[in-house]
C-alpha cells in the first residue's frame, strides 16, 4: 500500500495510444510503502470489537487489520459486546476484558489483496466500502494480546 511518493526522479516523454486516445508516460520515482510480512508482530489500538472478531487500527491511519475469534487464545468469550479473556492458573480464574481504545500486539497471519478499485462489488449493483488491503492477525501466542498484559 503506498503511503505518499517520496521523490519524483524523471519524466519520460508522453505517448498517446493509438485506438484508445489515453496517453502513456514513464516516470522513475521512489515512494514510502506499508507492506506488513506474515509473522511480524504490530502494535495497534483495538477499533471495534464484534461477534466475529477485533478489529485493529496501526499508526492512526491504516484500520483493516481484523484478528477473527480462531486467532484468539483459549478461553476467549464475545459478552455484552466485548470480548474477554478467562484465564485459569489452576488455582484462580481471572477475566481480562479487551476493550475499545486499549493497546494491543498482534501478529501477522496473512495479508489479503483487494483486486476491486471502483469501490463496487463484483456481481453487485450496490456500492460498498472496499479496502485495498486487508491483515489478518493473531494474539494467541505469548507476547500478544493487550500490551497492558504483558508490561
């Protein structure tokens, strides 16, 4: 996903395609991307929280990072609108809610590609809201989950 082009380097000279009347024109430039890889852990705030899953915003700026309930640790449990983790030590249980606004680690599983720039579905006549670019992330290894857990 690019984030802003950096430098534009140089400008080649304009060609208009026959047949077409658009016009082609090579520019060398250099530009800041956001290209998370799958197992790179990111640091976020918890968005949303739904029946599905959580949702995650990096940087302030980029909010499809989604963590479905089968990246969650055990025990995790969507009551009254949020969702919580029950953790048993075998002597005690302890309930750690995971609440919108908090802080939150998550690790990359995968990354999905959205194909459709016209911000219309395929076989659809309704607009829809399409990202780009879409994370799919996990908290049910150690390190992960809300930074407060671990700090």
């Amino acid at each position: 996903m690019c984030l802003f082009v950096q430098e534009i380097e140089s400008v080649g000279a304009s060609q208009i395609l026959p047949l077409l009347g658009g016009y082609s024109c090579p520019i060398v430039f250099s530009m800041a991307i956001f290209r998370p890889f799958p197992g790179e852990v990111l640091e976020g705030v918890i968005s949303a929280s739904v029946a599905d899953g959580l949702c995650v915003q990096y940087g302030g700026w980029f909010s499809d990072i989604i963590v479905p309930k089968i990246q969650m640790n055990i025990r995790t449990f969507f009551l009254n609108g949020q969702w919580v983790w029950q953790f048993d030590s075998g002597e005690t249980q302890q309930s750690f809610p995971l609440k919108v606004g908090a802080s939150i680690r998550v690790r990359v599983v995968k990354i999905e590609y959205n194909s459709h720039t016209s911000g219309v579905a395929q076989n659809s006549d309704a607009p829809r809201s399409l990202s780009p670019m879409r994370i799919i992330a996990a908290i049910n290894e150690d390190g992960l989950g809300l930074v407060d857990w671990w700090d």
